[in-house]
C-alpha cells in the first residue's frame, strides 16, 4: 500500500511540492523517467 502512495506522489509531484523529511525521501523516492505516458523506474 505504501509503495502505491509513493507511486502516486511521484507521478504527480515534484519532490519539493510533497514537504516529507528528506530523509524519507532519500530513502524511498525512487528516480524515474516518464516515455509516452507510462512511468519507468530506474
């Protein structure tokens, strides 16, 4: 459940708009690249 909200927030938000600890951020947002509307995690 957790791994969808992070999706989410990824999909939809730029990391400064989101206001999490850094911490939590740099463990848990992962970096991805988004081709012709789908997201693909590197």
């Amino acid at each position: 459940m957790l791994d969808t909200g992070w999706s989410l927030f990824q999909q939809y938000f730029e990391k400064y708009e989101i206001g999490i600890k850094k911490q939590l951020m740099d463990k848990y947002w992962k970096e991805s690249k988004v081709l012709e509307g789908s997201v693909v995690e590197e």
